[in-house]
C-alpha cells in the first residue's frame, strides 16, 4: 500500500469534520460540449484518470473537501468495444444507457477502461490517482455494490485462485447457501421489452437484438424472480445470494441483541471459527484488495438489501485493516437505520428520509422549518452518522425546475444541512456553479446528471475552463455562488461545528408566531457558541426575533443565510 508522505499525513490529519465531494468519475475532465443523445465517447468525449491534475484536486481540497468519492470507478458493464484489451464485449441489451450504469460491475478487481488513457494500464492509471489525492491531502472513497453485480461478470484480473460470481454454484437449484446467486429453474432469461424503450435510442449495434443468453436465468438485482424482469426492474443486474432464503429465512448464525454495543474488535472475534456463505468470503477479500491498493473507504450501494450480519462480518474485517476507514451506506428504510449503525458497523449513512425530504419540501416552498427540526431530531441519538446532502447521483439538481428551479435556492439549505450537526456533508460535482442537470443524455432523464451515458455537464465544464481548474468561462453569478459554498464548507473546522451540542433557539415572527420559513439553531462545546439562521422565503425578508440560553463564557457568533435585507435580533 502506497504510504502518503509527512506532509500529506499532517495536512488530512488536520481537524474539521469530514466533507464528501462525489464526483462522477467519467464526467469530471470532459471537455466535449456535444451531448448527442445516445452519443458515444468519440461523439461526446469521456473524462480520464489523469484529468484530476494536482491543480483540480488542490481547488477541491480549498473548497474544505476532506474525501473524494470517486464514483464509477470499478470496471461495470458498457457498451464500448475494449475487445483488442482482452475485454469481452457486453450486449447492449443488459446494459443502461451506452455507458453503463456505475452499479452494473463486471469486474471486481479492475477499473473501468473508459477512464484510462492506456486502458492496458488502466489499474496503474488509478493507482497513481489515489496518490495523487494523498498528495492533495484528501482521502479515498470508491463504492461496492454488494446486492448484486453485472448479468455478465466475468473478471480478468482476479488474484490467483480467486473464482468468479457464480462459477461453482450449483444452477440445478433455486437456492443452495452457498451458491452466489438465485436460480429460476428450468427456463432462460427473456430481455425485458417496453413500447416505450429502445435499446440505445434506437441506433444499430450488432448485438442489439432483444437476446441474452442466460440459462437458467438468474434472479433480478432487485430481488425480480421471474425468468423476463419488467423493463423497470434492475434487469442489467443479478441479485447476490448471501445465505438468505427463498423465505427469507437465514442460512447462517445471527448477532446476539448485546453485540449492537460492541466493537468492531469484538465483532471481528465473533464471526471468527463461523462457516459462513461463499458470498461473504468474496465481497471480503474484494475490500481487502483495494484497502491494500490504498483506498481509504467505502460507500455501499443499496445495503438495507444485504443482511445486517454481513456488515457486521464485513466492516468490522475492514476495520481490523484500517480502523480509520470511512465506511458509507445508503439506508433510505428509517427503522432500519440504528440496526447497520450498531450492529452492522456502518460509520455514516444517508439521511434521506426525513431529513433531506423535509428540507426538500422548505426549499420548494411547500414546507416549513419546524417540520426540517423534527426530523432531525428523530435521529437525536445517531445524528452523529447521518450524512447530510442536497445533491447526489440519484437526486435531481437544486437549480433543475424539477426541484428548486434555482441554486440560489440552495444556499439557505446548504448552510442548515452542512452546520447542523457534526455528521459529514456530502457535495455533488457541479452542485457548487449551479449544474442544471437539464441534458437530454439518453438513458438519463434531465433534472438529473445521467449516470448513464457519455455527456457534458456545462456549468462544471465551465470551472474546468479546458482543464486550467480556474473558473474562468464561470458567470460572475457561478462564481459569486462558488465562492459561498468555499466560504461555507470550510466552516467544518469551526470547533462548534466539529463537535458542538445542538441548541434549540426559538425563531419568532415580527406578530410572535412561529417563524415558519426561518430555520434557525445553535452550536455550542466549550470554545465558542455558533448561532444560525436561514431565510427559505426568497422573495421576502424576515424580520425575527431569536431566543436561546447562555451556556457558559463563550465566543457568540452569528452565521446568518438570510437572502434579502434582514434584521436579527437576540435575546440571550
């Protein structure tokens, strides 16, 4: 594992709480301004490795950025012809979009070709990545995607004795523990067919003819049964088997309630001397090869469908190999939430439903401030793991119609999601210059950034300005709207925010009611006191009147969003 330098260790050692920048790997560097619909990367170009120069990662790491979220990454099922690479060539039938989806992976131990300048040498040309971040003072993150994997995954570059998914299962039976998938016997898979969908928009490929051979076919990602998955199912994708029955009764031994307050160390003993499911085994040493390439952490696709005890099994396995490892999970199931904490060892999860929904609804106008508090404060005893986010992958863009119509909008939102607790905050790339997301890509559908296919994104590409990373083709507005965010995802240095107490502070309006379009709280630990309030009515200015309690001899401060002419008042 490369070692970074003093230096590099110094600076990401420095305090503040952690913030995420995802970046979608493929649409980062490229410069392309076409966008045909369905285009391929000669038609709309494709971002490299090497596009994360020195240059782009020292302006992210200024922005406060503590981990790089790499996404898309692993090598996933695409369209392209990498054939003269040894690579076998994937049916456009099972693949979304040209490009592929991100959590379609073919091939464990290898990245993706599209993003190599020497596709030969594409798993060098990330390794020197990863130091590259280091360099930059920033750490690793690339996602697994442990429910399921590619219909065609077929690894090239496994470590010696390492067997592929599903080369030794027994396909005769719809479920054996340690067969990696599920069976539908007795019949062949049947491409899904919609009158609303074309195969690549319609453009000819030699292998778009409505077939795959698959036999027996397999079980959906989704968890689809039937032999022909609906063309809404994750029919690119084939569920892993993890000792889970057809039932859903488990094959394998449970946690005792207790362990929900144990260690990672205690986890790790628990498990040892067990005969788990083969699963298990090959998603382990999966993380522990790129632990060992240098990767700092994970994010997991969709892990509310993979049973608790693998986290268990598998995080605390991670942990034993780093214990600084960051470990990420998208749980969108709230009862469900505490369960991956405790007992599954997730370090921080999605703070979706709930908090990023309520707070939705306030930005749109349709909601208000004390509903955005009380879901937080439904997840007062895990707050601490909850990442916060406006924009990701899967959400439409803040400045879309869809959503807020504005990114402007986002500013007020940004200051409540990123200073409210001492959990991450999560930036989507482009978020920060007001990214549309209105391209028609292809497989995608505008309003969200498509994950899908080879595309431009115009407001990033104008920071990039050609790869200078200056902002120079940026609007004033863009850069007026940047430097925000720069001034407010550096505050996560600020000792209230690093691990500051959350106090209540009651907003009122100027006839004494509630103010319902005024967010407003403070940060406090024995340093300073951080004082915030946001306006979410962007048309008018509020006038309100904030009370909140002494606590001790401190440093009061106000951080105030507020949009138009204001007026604060504080009684303390």
């Amino acid at each position: 594992m490369s070692q970074p330098s003093e230096e590099t260790a110094q600076a990401t050692q420095q305090v503040q709480k952690p913030v995420v920048y995802q970046v979608f790997t493929r649409l980062f560097g490229n410069t392309n301004t076409h966008n045909v619909p369905w285009g391929t990367k000669e038609e709309n170009g494709v971002g490299k490795f090497a596009d994360f120069t020195p240059k782009a990662l020292a302006e992210l790491k200024e922005m406060g950025v503590s981990h790089m979220w790499y996404t898309g990454v692993l090598h996933h099922a695409l369209v392209a012809d990498y054939s003269e690479y040894g690579i076998g060539i994937d049916d456009p039938d099972v693949v979304k979009g040209r490009a592929g989806s991100p959590y379609a992976i073919k091939d464990y131990y290898n990245v993706n070709p599209d993003l190599a300048t020497h596709p030969d040498n594409r798993l060098g040309e990330f390794e020197a990545l990863i130091e590259r971040t280091h360099q930059a003072g920033m750490k690793v993150v690339i996602d697994i995607v442990p429910n399921h994997v590619a219909r065609n995954y077929q690894s090239l570059s496994a470590p010696a004795g390492v067997k592929d998914f599903g080369a030794q299962d027994d396909t005769s039976q719809t479920y054996v523990r340690d067969n990696n998938f599920y069976y539908v016997t007795g019949a062949d898979f049947k491409v899904p067919s919609s009158t609303d969908y074309q195969v690549l928009g319609g453009k000819a490929h030699h292998l778009a003819d409505g077939e795959f051979a698959e036999s027996p076919a397999k079980w959906t990602g989704n968890g689809a049964r039937a032999a022909q998955p609906n063309i809404h199912d994750w029919y690119e994708t084939v569920k892993v088997n993890y000792g889970v029955r057809p039932d859903g009764s488990y094959d394998f031994p449970t946690l005792p309630a207790d362990m929900a307050e144990q260690d990672y160390k205690a986890h790790y003993a628990f498990w040892q001397g067990k005969d788990l499911p083969d699963s298990w085994y090959k998603f382990r040493d999966i993380t522990q090869y790129w632990l060992d390439k240098g990767v700092d952490g994970f994010r997991y696709d969709m892990a509310e469908m993979v049973p608790v005890e693998f986290w268990s099994f598998l995080n605390s396995s991670i942990k034993m190999t780093n214990p600084e490892a960051f470990i990420l999970a998208e749980v969108y199931n709230p009862t469900l939430y505490r369960a991956y904490i405790h007992q599954g060892k997730m370090d921080f999860l999605y703070d979706k439903v709930g908090f990023y929904d309520s707070l939705k609804l306030l930005m749109q106008g349709k909601g208000d401030a004390q509903s955005v508090m009380q879901a937080h404060q439904s997840v007062s005893d895990i707050a601490p793991h909850m990442l916060h986010f406006l924009e990701n992958h899967d959400e439409q863009r803040i400045a879309s119609p869809e959503f807020a119509g504005s990114a402007e909008k986002g500013k007020p939102a940004m200051v409540v999601s990123h200073l409210i607790s001492s959990a991450p905050t999560m930036l989507y790339f482009g978020q920060s210059v007001g990214e549309d997301g209105s391209e028609m890509a292809g497989f995608g559908k505008p309003s969200r950034t498509s994950i899908f296919d080879y595309v431009g994104v115009p407001a990033h590409q104008a920071w990039m300005n050609n790869g200078k990373f200056d902002g120079g083709q940026l609007t004033p507005a863009q850069k007026q709207l940047r430097a925000y965010y720069k001034k407010l995802m550096n505050l996560s240095s600020q000792p209230a925010i690093i691990d500051g107490e959350l106090i209540d502070v009651d907003a009122k309006n100027a006839q004494g009611g509630q103010a319902k379009k005024v967010m407003a709280f403070a940060r406090a630990n024995k340093a300073e006191r951080l004082v915030v309030a946001s306006n979410f009515d962007a048309k008018h200015a509020q006038t309100v009147t904030l009370t909140y309690p002494v606590i001790g001899r401190v440093t009061s401060q106000i951080y105030s969003s507020l949009t138009q002419q204001h007026k604060l008042k504080t009684i303390n």
